[in-house]
C-alpha cells in the first residue's frame, strides 16, 4: 500500500477553485484502496501569517468540517491537525541541523519576500523585514511532515514542487549523516488541472479578491452570480465564445454534461443572454453546493463531532510519527 500525504494549509476560507483544485482530488484518492492516505491542516504553518488565536483555531475546523461536507470519510483516511503531533516538532529541530542555511536562502516565499522588500529600497540590513523565522524555516517544518509519517508519495501543486525538491534534499543529508532513516519522498505534481476563474475573469484566488466562498450562503451566492461576474456588453443575440465566459467556465464544472452542452451551443450560435446563462449557473451551483453548505453548518455547531474526529486522526498519525521520531532519535544518539 503507498502512503500518501498531503496538506493544507488554513488561511481564509474556501472557494470554487479549492474545490476543483484541492477537494475534489482529495476525495478521489481517498476512493482508491491501494493508498493509504494522511491528510491535514498545517495550522502551524498559517501561524507565521495569522496572529489571532480565535481565527486560527476556527479556519482550522472549517477546513474540517468542509471536507467531511464533501462526504470526505474519516474512516478511509487519517485526518489529523499538524499542532496535535507534536513529534513533527521534534523531527523538525532535528532537521534544522542537517539544513543548508543557503538552502532555505534558496527558497520561492522567502526570496520573494526579500525582492518584495528591495523593489521599496529595502536592502542589506532591511531586506528580510517582515520575513519570520517561521516562514523562513517553513520548507523545514513542511520536510518533518512528510518524513515524521514516513510518506512515499506527496501530491501538491505546481508551487510546491520546490518544497518537494528541499524534503528529498534535507531527508537525504539526515540519512548521509546517520544512516537510511527516512525514505525520500516522491512528489506527485498534479497538472494543472482546470483552473477556476474568478468573477473578474481572472483565476479565481484569495489574492485577487475575486472568489465565489464554497459556502456562501444561498442569498450571498445569488447576488455574487447574478451581480458581480463580470461580462461583456454582447446583447442576447450576438454569438459568443464560450471559452471566454467566466459564466460557462464555472457552469462546466458544477452542470451535468447536456446541460453544459446546451450553454455551451446557446453561446456558440446566439440567442442565449448572460443573464439566463446566469441564471442556470446559479441553478447548478446550487444543485451542488446545497446539500454540503447545509451539512457544513451543522457540523460547526457541533464542535465535539469535529473534535473527536481531529483527537482520533492524531491518534492515527502518532502512532506512525511515535516510531518514527525513536528510530530518528536513535539514529542521532538522543536515545
Ligand atoms: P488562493 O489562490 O486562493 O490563495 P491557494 O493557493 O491557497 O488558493 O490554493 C489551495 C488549493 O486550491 C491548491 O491546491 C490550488 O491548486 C487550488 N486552487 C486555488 N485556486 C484555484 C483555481 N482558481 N482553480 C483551480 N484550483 C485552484
Ligand atoms: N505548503 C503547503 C501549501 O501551502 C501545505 C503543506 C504543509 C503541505 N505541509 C505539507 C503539503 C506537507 C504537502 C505536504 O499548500
């Protein structure tokens, strides 16, 4: 059986694009039985951004409670929070020690944290200005993840691929140092898959403030479909590309296929406005998203439920990461 791991980090809340990009893919793994799957919330990875105790414990349990929404199943994988397995820590200051300084010099977030600062004239003893060591070391802690649960396989995004690089690199110096102790982990770079756009036709992200929330509330969805996606001036009548359309885009990722068939020949040959094309997207999306908004609010007012589900996932993940953090502990001479 593969061990795979991956995780999330809890940093606002979810939309579309998650859905397509994250979600979906995470519920398909988790139908194939020939892998055994770890999935978490890096809540100490988002600590280096979010200095707010209340938010961070909440986005943590809407990430949660919005995968258990999506018929996630606790039972067919481990679902765990990163702060409840305190092993990772301890591996995590282990590998400090087998870490490159120059590597993590190396790192995308961090240089660009430093060019960000030098495009202001920050330079020499000013250009790590706002950069905390906790996102300066966070290939490190990301590199302890995988290896305190022994993962072999590491599905993540294209801008993950560096970290990915850094896991092999720091687990290999450990093992050159003290002996094969961790396996190195191969990173699955999932293709880019479809991407979202968001209601300004641009890819659908936090950063650009154009996202429609997984769990808008059905009024808030309406008005963000109906009101806010942007298009063209083109009347009713004209023919449109519906490649173009921010409204087909997100109509062919929640319709059945005839349906989305039929927007997708209304635009071709004319006839179909985008305020019925709306309409229908809304109708989909709706169709989709009811049944879990409904099941997500219902699970954030239970709290215990939530509780006992992440208390049973560390349990699950400590009792990998416990044997991993002795063998590592030997390794070193710390036994
Ligand atoms: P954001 O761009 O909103 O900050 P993240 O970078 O936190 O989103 O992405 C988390 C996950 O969601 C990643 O797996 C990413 O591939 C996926 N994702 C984010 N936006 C989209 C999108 N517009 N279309 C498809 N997948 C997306
Ligand atoms: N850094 C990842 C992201 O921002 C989240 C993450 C933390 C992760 N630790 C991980 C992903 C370990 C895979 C494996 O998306």
């Amino acid at each position: 059986m593969t061990r795979v791991l991956t995780g999330i980090k809890p940093t606002g809340d979810l939309h579309l694009g998650n859905y397509v990009g994250a979600i979906q893919h995470i519920l398909r793994m988790a139908e194939d039985t020939s892998q055994e799957i770890f999935f978490f919330v890096a809540d100490y990875h988002a600590l280096n951004t979010v200095k707010d105790a209340k938010q961070l414990r909440e986005s943590t349990k809407r990430i949660i409670a919005a995968y258990l929404a999506f018929g996630l199943d606790p039972e067919k994988i481990t679902l765990y929070r990163q702060s409840d397995v305190p092993e990772i820590f301890e591996i995590t200051t282990i590998l400090n020690a087998v870490t490159p300084k120059g590597l993590m010099n190396r790192a995308h977030a961090y240089k660009a944290a430093v060019d960000q600062n030098a495009a202001q004239g920050k330079v020499g003893e000013e250009a790590d200005i706002g950069v905390n060591m906790g996102l300066y070391n966070y290939p490190i802690l990301m590199t302890a993840d995988i290896l305190a649960l022994n993962a072999e396989l590491v599905p993540v995004g294209k801008d993950q691929a560096q970290h990915l690089e850094f896991a092999r690199d720091i687990g290999g110096r450990f093992n050159h140092a003290f002996g094969e102790t961790f396996k190195l982990p191969q990173g699955f770079i999932s293709e880019e898959g479809a991407v979202i756009p968001g209601l300004d036709g641009r890819k659908m992200s936090k950063s650009y403030d154009n996202t429609i929330p997984l769990f808008s509330t059905a009024s808030e969805l309406k008005k963000l479909v109906m009101k806010k996606i942007i298009t063209d001036t083109a009347p009713p009548e004209a023919k449109k590309d519906p490649e173009e359309s921010t409204i087909y885009q997100l109509y062919k990722v929640f319709a059945q296929p005839e349906q989305v068939a039929e927007m997708k020949a209304g635009f071709e040959q004319g006839g179909l406005g985008y305020g019925t094309a709306k309409k229908q997207l809304l109708e989909a999306l709706e169709n989709h998203l009811a049944g879990p908004r409904e099941k997500y609010e219902a699970l954030l007012q239970q709290p215990e439920v939530l509780d006992e589900i992440m208390r049973k996932g560390a349990e699950k993940a400590r009792a990998v990461a416990t044997p991993m953090l002795k063998k590592v502990r030997q390794a070193i001479g710390a036994d």
